[in-house]
C-alpha cells in the first residue's frame, strides 16, 4: 500500500493551470488568500491553495506580511503555499502590487490558462500559476503536515514535468481538445513530486505525518491501516505487527501522526465513508460494514462523533452541492469555512 498516494486520491487532490504569463523586469505579481477566490476557481474543492512554477529566468517570492525570509527561484522550481498566504513574486524583494480580484474566475469563452505577456527579453521571467484543491473533511492527515511555504528546487527527476508543462502551454493558441485536463495533471505530478522532495529533505527527527511514511515502524503500520482500514486493529496488535512493544509503538505513533493509532483509524474511516456515501445506490448501512462496524447503530455514532452530523445529514448535504453547485457543505458548522483555516477544518482529536 502507498499510503501517500492512497490519501492524495481520497482527499481528492486536484490541479487547476491558470495562467502562463511572462514578464520583463521590472514587475510584480501580488496574490491574495486563496480563500478569498476559491470558490470562484474550484468551487467543488474544500481546501484550495496556489503553486508556481518557474519555466524560464529568475525570481524573488514572499509572503504579503514579510514573516519568513524571501526566497529566490530558479528556472524548474516549484513553489506552493498550502496555509493560505498572501504572497508576491517580484523581480526584486519589497515590490507590492495591488491584486486584480477580476482576474481569479474560470472562464466560460475561452480555454484556460490565460495568457499574460508584459514583454520578454534578457531578463524576462516565464512562468505558470494555478491552485490545487483537495477535501479537508472528515480527515485529510496531509495537509496538516505541509509547511506555509513549500519550495521544490529544480531536480532532474522533476525537470521532465517542466518541460512537459512548457510543452503543453506553448499549444495554448491552438485550443487543442482536453488542454485544460493536461494541464491539470501536470500541475498534480509536479506537486507530487516536490511533497517527494520535501520528505527527502526532512531530518530524521523532524515530526509530523510525512516524517512518519518514511520511518520503519510507523511507516509500516500505516501501510497496514490504509490497505485493510476495514480489520479489527488494535494497539496491541499493530505493535505486534511492526516489531515493537505496545508503549513505544504508541509513544512513536503520537509522535509522528500527532494521534493514537486508534483515534489515527477511526478518522482515516471516516474520510473513506464520507467519499462512498456520495455513491448512488449504496446503504448507509453497507458503508459503515465496509469499514468495518457491524452495526448501522455503531457506524451512526462513530461518524456523528468524529464528523459532528449523523451519516445521512452527510449525505443530504452532498448530494444538495453536486445539485447546485454552491459552496462545498461541510458538516455542521456554526460560521462559514474559510479555506485557510486548516487546523479549524480538521477534527479535533
């Protein structure tokens, strides 16, 4: 089981490429939260946040409220803000521009990306800008684990997908038929591979639900409750399983999934649950033995408790956004979702 690949599909990520722009210096391109126009670019995403990434020349990036130190990117970096930062790519550091709210919309004449050209020439910048959208709720252990910026530097092994991306976008003028979806993936397996490098690249102490893929033990037992989430798990059991006793597997879980290796289970079956109640036809009671309680009762509680609505409200509310189109329901919730707000859209556990 490939646990990261495993969450990416039922989380849902999906890339959206919307703009191919090139500049000349000097300039500046300012871009606000992602949450201010979220529903206007994926309004079917829960959670969505912006990349960049850096075809050709050189560049300065920044958080809006100057908090972390600018970071200077090369022709083939990567980068994405997955905590909803306001951020500014410039040629050089300091410059701020005013963002064009008008610009943040899906077209409905033309084929995206949009194309914005402001000159090029020695020290011109190349580069393409899009978001990436994926499901918070009921559990999402990934985007948690994400830095506020998070840099992929040009590597060899990604270096293949920029120039695919520059492909791609240089057929923007024919309109050629399933572009956008080209794009769209592309801009996914770029993402994937820079989350590839920052694991690489975390030190071996370092906690958090990434590090845990990579370490021996709680690596391996997160391979087993994502490849049989339906079995009856136990601490004793997973322990058993990974070669260690029952406390340091317990301490060393919490350590890197930031959970108990119980509570880990029960929200990862609810996530799978919220996705197969979206299936036409399917019993509220079939999801819950599917995951693995024997009851309709017990699988009523377990999701009321964790997800704070009984399985059908679930349901309804769903079904209701797939009919209209609106905002994305998200359980009962006393305020409006602001897709910033990770650690307020996560269960609390």
């Amino acid at each position: 089981m490939d646990v990261l690949s495993d969450v990416l599909a039922t989380v849902r990520l999906t890339g959206a490429i919307f703009f191919d722009s090139t500049f000349r210096s000097e300039w500046v391109a300012e871009a606000p939260k992602a949450s201010i126009i979220a529903a206007r670019v994926m309004p079917s995403s829960q959670y969505v946040f912006y990349f960049h990434t850096l075809l050709e020349g050189s560049c300065w990036v920044e958080l809006t409220d100057g908090s972390e130190d600018p970071i200077h990117l090369q022709a083939g970096d990567v980068v994405a803000f997955p905590m909803d930062d306001a951020h500014v790519l410039c040629s050089t550091i300091g410059m701020r521009a005013e963002p064009d709210l008008a610009m943040y919309v899906h077209p409905i004449d033309h084929q995206l990306p949009y194309v914005v050209n402001q000159g090029s020439g020695a020290e011109s910048c190349h580069f393409v800008c899009g978001y990436l959208g994926c499901d918070v709720r009921p559990y999402n252990p990934f985007i948690k684990s994400l830095p506020r910026v998070l840099h992929g530097r040009a590597a060899a092994r990604q270096r293949w997908l920029s120039h695919l991306v520059l492909h791609a976008v240089s057929e923007t003028d024919g309109h050629n038929a399933g572009g956008e979806t080209v794009l769209a993936k592309l801009a996914e397996l770029l993402f994937i591979e820079v989350i590839r490098q920052h694991i690489d690249g975390l030190p071996m102490d370092s906690r958090g639900w990434l590090s845990g893929l990579r370490h021996p033990q709680v690596g391996h037992a997160l391979k087993l409750i994502h490849g049989r989430p339906a079995e009856e798990w136990t601490i004793e059991r997973l322990a058993r399983e990974v070669g260690l006793s029952r406390s340091v597997f317990a301490d060393r879980f919490v350590h890197f999934a930031g959970v108990t290796p119980m509570q880990y289970l029960a929200h990862w079956r609810m996530q799978l649950a919220a996705r197969r109640l979206e299936t036409p036809g399917i019993s509220v009671a079939q999801v819950g033995a599917e995951i693995g309680y024997e009851s309709e009762a017990a699988f009523n509680r377990a999701f009321k408790k964790i997800v704070g609505i009984p399985p059908g409200s679930w349901r309804r509310g769903r079904s209701h956004e797939a009919g209209t189109q609106a905002m994305p329901f998200l359980g009962a919730m006393s305020a409006p979702f602001e897709f910033g707000q990770v650690e307020n859209a996560l269960p609390k556990i």
